[in-house]
C-alpha cells in the first residue's frame, strides 16, 4: 500500500511522468512484492532551480538538473535488504526506462502504521 510522489523537470514529453511512475510501480512489485493493483501515485512536474531544487553534489555524488526525487510513503515492516533492494531497482529502472542517470535518482523512504492509512469510505481499513 505504498504511496508514491514523483517529482521531475519540466520540459520533458508528456509520457515521461507515466515512464517514471511504471518504473518505480515495478520496481516496488519485485523488491517489496506489492500487488500490481496496489497502485497510488502523484507525479508532479517542476521548473528546475526554482521549484525542483538539490546541490550539484552531496556525499560525494554529483546531481544535474534532471533530478528526479521520488518519495514512497509505506506500512512499516520491510527489511534493511529490501529497502536496499527498491532503491537499485527504482534507480535502474529509472535510468534504462527514461534515460535518467542513477546518480540524479533521489529517493526517500516514509514508513508509517497501517492505522494511518484509509482507502475510502472513511475507513481505517488495516486498524
């Protein structure tokens, strides 16, 4: 039941959102085995340098204009190993998929408790 956020740079063709977000959609399926219907994304185009904003460099890795920051907010309880496991498949899925380099892949990982989570009727479907 993740909830996912993508942001990435204006200027790209209008079927770049939807190559983002089935890359990262698959990458969640093989490392975190979420069922395929389980499916709740914004994607969200900025203006880079103004609205889409990180450092040319941090930590040692260094970041273009072509950031793309994606952040997933999930049900608490996956390892260490699959937390690792979903960023090298959402920044390889990212880079053969859209053309991004991996290094301009940003990811952050929000874990919360299924009782924080409602998918309609005003309901907390997992409390």
């Amino acid at each position: 039941m993740p909830f996912v956020r993508i942001h990435h740079p204006q200027g790209k063709s209008s079927h770049y959102g939807v190559v983002l977000s089935q890359a990262v959609h698959e990458a969640l399926i093989s490392a975190f085995a979420i069922p395929r219907e389980d499916f709740f994304q914004v994607v969200t185009q900025h203006e880079a340098g103004t609205e889409l904003i990180g450092p040319a460099e941090f930590l040692g890795i260094t970041h273009s204009a072509d950031l793309i920051i994606v952040q997933i907010t999930c049900a608490e309880g996956r390892t260490p190993d699959q937390k690792k496991a979903l960023y090298e498949a959402i920044a390889d899925n990212v880079s053969k998929d859209a053309d991004v380099p991996r290094n301009d892949v940003i990811i952050n990982l929000v874990e919360t408790k299924r009782e924080n989570w409602s998918f309609g009727d005003g309901a907390a479907q997992f409390s």
